[in-house]
C-alpha cells in the first residue's frame, strides 16, 4: 500500500458477510495506522480463502457423509486455483481502468499461492461503506438490471483482447470437477429434497416432475462446448457467480443503484449467456423473469455492440438466446442449493416471523417457476441434443 504504517495493537477485525460465500472468509478491518496518510483507507475488506464457512454450511445443509466429502474435497483441491485465478482478474481489470462501468472493488494488496505458500491466499479490497445485498427472497424489477447489464457487456467486449498470458491466467476453471460429485444421483436427490422443505406443499410436485430426469440433466460437455456447437467464434470472460449475494447495493430515498460486483473467484473464459441465467433466476421474480428474459437478453447485447465500438461481433443475438435456451438446466441446477440451504442460513437470522414468511412466499414462488421451466427447457435442450447427433 505504498507506507512504512504497520497494524497498530487497537486494530479491530469484524468477521462479516456470512451465508453470502462459502470457500472464503470476509473481514472488515479498522486499522490502527502507526504512521499516518491520507491515501490510507479508514476500513478495508480482506477475503481470506478459508474452510471455516464451509463448516458453517455443512451444519446447515445436513448432507449425508458422500456428499459432505465431495464438498470438502471440492475445497481441498480447487480453493487454491479459485483463488489465484481471481487475483489474477483484478490484476487485468485494473488495467482496465473502468472500475465505474465494471463496478469492481479497488484492491490494495494480495497474495496468491504457490509451491511456498500452500496455506495463506488473500487479497485486500476497498470497504463499501452502507452497501446493502438484496438478497434472493427479494424481487428487483427488470429495469434496475440495466446497469448490471452494462457491466457485463463491456466485461465481456474487453475480455476479447486479452492477450494468450492474460488467457492462461484465468483459465483452470472447470465445473465438472467442481460439481461432478455434487451432481451425482444420490447429490440431485439431495438437492431436490431441499427444494421441497422451502414449501412442502406447494414445491413437492414440481420438484418431483424434474427430479425424474436424474443425472440426465447433468450435461458438462455441453456446457464445456456450448460456443462450438452453436458456432460462437470467440469465448468470453464470464464472471461465474453472478447471483444476486454477488452484488452490493446503495440505497437512497428508496431507490437502489448498483455500486459493486464482487467475488470472481469462478472466473472463466466461456459462454456469454452463463452469467445472464444465473443473474436473471436469482434477482427476479419467477414471473418477471419469464415475461422478460427475452428483452433483457436484447439490451444486454444493445450494451454490448456499442461496448465492441465496431469491431468484430463473436456472436448473434439469435445465438445468445439459444445459450440461455441451452445453458437454463445447468445454471438452474446451481442456483437450487442457493434456494435451499443457503437461503435459510439468511432467514435464520431473521427474528420477525411475518418477514421469514412473506420472504419464503417469494422464495416458494421463484422456485416453483424454476423447477417447471427446467423441465420445459430440459426437454428442449435434449430435442437439439438429438439434432445435432
């Protein structure tokens, strides 16, 4: 950070920003700065990869001990190249200079691992002071999507000129190794069976009528090839988590704008409609994301032939419709143990029961959606699966 100023002893640490993640630990620290200077932050965030909220989810999940396993395993191997791979995206990005398109969080310092630091990986970033997270049992309007739409399309238009280092260093990512167990048959039961306990009554049947399908609607070759069958030239950088935990409000006079997206840690060179499921299934309510998915898909790509400032388009907007068409099964599928678990972490916190309540009726009806439109779109895919063959 550019200063002789070490910790002072009155330093406070406050652990925050439970039940958002799950291979990190948030800390907001308040320095005591042995030398003073203006260009020192009064607070700062470090994210430090750590086991111990995995801890917190498991108790919370009641997963049976195959599964608990894979989630430890999942962390074991694949925290590290998480980590380092993100570090390495901020490094690109604030060459960028973009940070107010972008919305991304300035960053101090950081370390990554490597063969001589197997344990420590962190990184420090600005704190946003009175930034708020709408979390998934609250219903943005389509409309305030717009400036997240933005964002992406100018991540996604910069991300074409990448150099090969720059390429490599954020390429490793690979979902089926993440997930592979997670989506195993006794793992789909499992996150289905979690499905119904938000709503027994009104989620069991639509959660049985997908849950039918099994491993079938587990496809990692289409996710990993999906540009190459519908002919999309050029891959692009797709955040890898962007659900609505990842983004952090301001609000003023009851209106919110958008001032930070966070946590790249799944960052990867992919397809450009990867982050718009998980986006759109997580921030809006089931209804108004049937109703406008196709519009919002049409401003997002308005967004991002202006950011290309002519130069060559990688895809049509036929093309990215047919990738959310295509991509819908698997970001469901990823999002669904957001519904569950992670998901009543946060409304445990909860002390007003007419809240918990109102909150799991939007959860109830999102969900409900989901799981009739996965059905819908599983049918789909497989019919274009068979054409392609």
């Amino acid at each position: 950070m550019n200063t002789e100023a070490r910790l002072g002893e009155n330093t406070k640490f406050t652990v925050v920003g439970d039940g958002n993640g799950f291979m990190s630990r948030v800390i907001l620290v308040e320095p005591d700065w042995t030398v003073h200077g203006e260009h020192l932050p009064n607070r700062f965030v470090l994210k430090i990869t750590s086991c111990m909220h995995v801890l917190n989810v498991l108790d919370q999940m009641n997963l049976q001990d195959k599964s608990e396993s894979a989630l430890w395993s999942i962390f074991e191997y694949e925290a590290q190249g998480l980590h380092n791979r993100e570090v390495n995206l901020y490094e690109i990005i604030g060459k960028w200079n973009m940070d107010d398109v972008l919305m991304s969080p300035k960053v101090f310092f950081s370390k990554k691992f490597d063969s001589e630091n197997l344990t420590k990986g962190f990184f420090a970033m600005e704190y946003v002071d009175n930034a708020i997270t709408r979390h998934l049992y609250i219903n943005l309007k389509s409309y305030e999507l717009h400036s997240i739409l933005k964002s992406l399309a100018v991540f996604q238009a910069e991300s074409l000129k990448l150099n090969k280092r720059e390429q490599e260093s954020v390429t490793g990512y690979d979902l089926e190794k993440i997930v592979g167990k997670m989506f195993s048959q006794n793992g789909l039961n499992s996150i289905f069976e979690q499905v119904r306990q938000i709503n027994k009554e009104e989620l069991s049947e639509a959660a049985d009528k997908i849950a039918v399908f099994g491993v079938e609607l587990v496809n990692f070759d289409l996710v990993k090839n999906l540009n190459n069958y519908l002919g999309i030239k050029k891959n692009v950088l797709v955040h890898g988590d962007l659900w609505s935990a990842n983004i952090m409000w301001k609000e003023n006079k009851d209106e919110f704008r958008v001032d930070k997206i966070i946590d790249y840690q799944s960052i990867h060179l992919g397809n450009p409609a990867e982050d718009l499921v998980r986006l759109f299934i997580s921030t809006l309510s089931g209804s108004e994301r049937q109703k406008y998915w196709e519009k919002l898909l049409e401003q997002f790509y308005e967004y991002f032939i202006e950011a290309l400032e002519d130069k060559n388009v990688p895809y049509t907007l036929e093309q990215l419709k047919e990738s959310y068409r295509l991509y819908f099964v698997t970001g469901s599928l990823l999002m669904l143990p957001m519904f569950g678990p992670i998901a009543e972490v946060k409304l445990a916190e909860m002390s007003d029961p007419d809240e918990v309540k109102k909150y799991r009726e939007i959860l109830t009806e999102k969900t409900k959606r989901l799981l009739n439109d996965m059905e819908h779109r599983h049918l789909y895919t497989r019919e274009i699966i068979k054409k392609w063959k």
